[in-house]
C-alpha cells in the first residue's frame, strides 16, 4: 500500500512558515547563519537554559559536532545504549572511538544507569544518554557517575525538546546536548538539528568547528578584520531558509505541545484497559518527568503478536511502526569488533515495540480509527 487511509506521520503547518520563510527570501540572505538562524539560537537559549544554542543540519551532525568538541581520539571508550538510532553511536566512531554499549530499563526504555559501573572501562570519555520518547534518563545518577569519574555527558535529546526532568529542560543537563528538527519531531523544519552548549569554555570553538574550521562568525560579528582557518570543521550551517520555517514553530511551541499531550492522552486513557486484557504494556512516565509528547507506542508480548498488529493495522490502511534495531547485535558491530554487550532488555524490547501513528494535527478521530484497530486485531496475548 503506498497511500496510508492514517500515516504514521504527517508534517504539519503550524503557524506562519510560509511567511517567514518569504521574509527570508526578502531579505536576500537564504545561506547559513542568517536573522533567523540567530532568532532561533535566542529562543532555544530562551527556552531551555542553555549557554548557547547552535543550528545545525541535522540532529546527526549536532552529535558530530559534540565529538568533535570533546576531542574524542582513536581507543577512546564512549558509552551509549544499544536500543538508540545508530547516529547515537556512529557520532563516535567517526572519530575512532569504540562504543561500550549498555542495556535499558525496561520500564522507560531509557540507559539502565544501574549498570554503568559495570561498563566502565579504563578509556572510557563520555556517556550519551537518550532520552527515548522524550521521558528523561535518570540524569542526577547519571551525572553523579560521570563527575565521579570525570566523564562527559552528552545527551541525545532528539526525542526530547521541552521534556524536563526534576523541573529541568532536558537538554541542560550535559556537557552538549543534540536535538533534531526532522520532519517527524515535534518542531521540525524537514531536516535540522541543533547543539546545544551547557559550558562556555566551548562555545567558541564550537563556532569554529560549525564554520568550516575558520574564525567567520568573529568576523561576521566585528570581532577580526578577516577570518581564516584556524581548525577543524566541516559545514554544518542550514540554510536561513529552513531556520524560518523553524523559527515559526518554535514560536507555537506550546500549541505543539498542547495538541500532543492531548494525543498522546487520548491514546493512553483509550488503550488502558485493553492492554490490561491483551497482555499489552503501555508507556511509562515517571512522576519526576515531564514526557515531550513525542510519540506513543505499545509493548506487545511477543514478536509474533507484533507481527501480527503490524500487519492488521497495514490492512487497515494504517502505517505502524516497530523501532530501532539492537546496535550491540549489528552486523556493523559484529564486523568491526566492539566489545561483546548483554543486552537482553534492548532484545527483548526490540523484538515486541510498535510505535502507533502520531503527528502534531492527528485528528480524534484518527486517533480512534487507530484504536479501534488495535483492539480489532487477532493476536495473542500468550
């Protein structure tokens, strides 16, 4: 089926896109680092805390850019979770270094910090904690471990943006924090991301290293008579263009979240029961949390009952999902000789997770339709 009667997402027009993003074109200035590029670092440093907030072309390359930052070497250890998007890792081994991988809580699908003791190694550098469905790690134990053995904490907030932990933005918390603005996040421009600086000592370089290795955005400011380079880098600049679109939902940031809390309640509170009768587990959010909305998915009881929902919502007309491979069992990790992980939470979830359609302008009655087909489907609860 190519045309999905409910899409598992569907980007959505929020606010004024299409007239920033004529502002832009107005302006003549549609490269990098344009007045809605700078507009959107202010209000991500506005609205989440942050020292500094810098855009960037995708949540990937936000990580990158933190790795970078953190002069990650060759035999370097950095320790990420193995149910997460293979980016989370790949950041990391682009600059030699080898991801230890560690298990998840089954409960928030989030880094199981009770193990990080046991991952530890004599090179380890940073931990990367990501924040699955925008529900925040256990960031005080976290961040209690990683000053006890003077690790960096990068977290990978691409679910997260305007989730908090303990009253706090998610993103805050390390070092260097990555968001995404793809098209399947909450606030999306199509394909962006953004680095967010929680220490000032690196701002500096950060903006080198996002210019190519060259010391133009000083210039830009009046800071140097000339730029040069000064070094390393790469381009990480989107275009102004798609720092507008940006820029107009973030400022509907709260009617995105609105209309995503009702979602996701509205899924929550019709699924309840069911669940307790077909042997399905709900998402968790634990009360010191405050979940991004990000989206909802459900925890069948075995792989076949997840074969078996996936493909009676298809034939429903309805696209469902399952989630991310286990990176410790990959044929990538596997050929190049990571260190053997136990991870049999990530297995398991892997095996048995459905993510149900959810986009910014879902309907009730889409979230209906898609109920009412979860609970018409045949599969077993054993």
């Amino acid at each position: 089926m190519t045309e999905w009667r409910i899409p598992f997402n569907r980007p959505s027009i929020v606010g004024d896109e299409i007239s920033t993003m004529a502002q832009a074109l107005a302006a003549s200035h549609i490269s990098g680092d344009g007045s809605f590029t700078h507009r959107c670092h202010e209000l991500l440093e506005e609205q989440l805390g942050v020292s500094k907030a810098l855009l960037t072309t995708s949540g990937t390359h936000a990580l990158e850019l933190a790795a970078l930052l953190l002069d990650i070497q060759p035999g370097d250890d950095v320790i990420v979770p193995s149910f997460t998007f293979v980016s989370t890792a790949n950041a990391f081994v682009l600059r030699g270094a080898r991801p230890i991988f560690i298990d998840i809580r089954p409960d928030t699908l989030n880094l199981d910090e009770t193990q990080l003791e046991a991952v530890l190694t004599p090179r380890t550098r940073a931990v990367v904690a990501v924040h699955y469905a925008g529900v925040g790690c256990e960031m005080d134990a976290i961040g209690a471990f990683a000053q006890a053995h003077g690790l960096a904490v990068v977290e990978d907030n691409a679910h997260g943006l305007f989730g908090a932990y303990r009253g706090r933005p998610l993103g805050s918390f390390g070092q260097l924090a990555a968001q995404s603005f793809h098209e399947t996040k909450n606030v999306t421009c199509g394909e962006g991301g953004a680095l967010l600086i929680n220490r000032r000592d690196l701002v500096a370089r950060a903006e080198i290293l996002r210019e190519k290795g060259t010391d133009r955005t000083r210039f830009a400011r009046g800071e140097v008579d000339k730029y040069g380079w000064v070094d390393i880098g790469s381009s990480y600049l989107p275009s102004d263009l798609l720092a507008a679109f940006l820029y107009a939902q973030l400022l509907r940031q709260d009617e995105i979240q609105q209309k995503r809390r009702r979602i996701w309640h509205r899924y929550h509170d019709s699924l309840v029961g069911l669940a307790a009768e077909r042997g399905l587990t709900l998402p968790f959010v634990p009360a010191h949390t405050e979940q991004a909305y990000h989206m909802f998915y459900l925890i069948l009881s075995s792989f076949v009952a997840r074969q078996q929902l996936l493909a009676h919502l298809k034939r429903e007309g309805i696209l469902a999902a399952f989630h991310y491979l286990p990176l410790h069992s990959s044929e990538f990790a596997r050929r190049s000789g990571f260190p053997q992980a136990s991870c049999p939470v990530t297995e398991r979830i892997s095996a048995r997770l459905v993510r149900l359609p959810f986009f910014t302008n879902m309907s009730d009655a889409e979230v209906d339709d898609v109920v009412s087909a979860v609970a018409s489907c045949p599969f077993s609860a054993a």
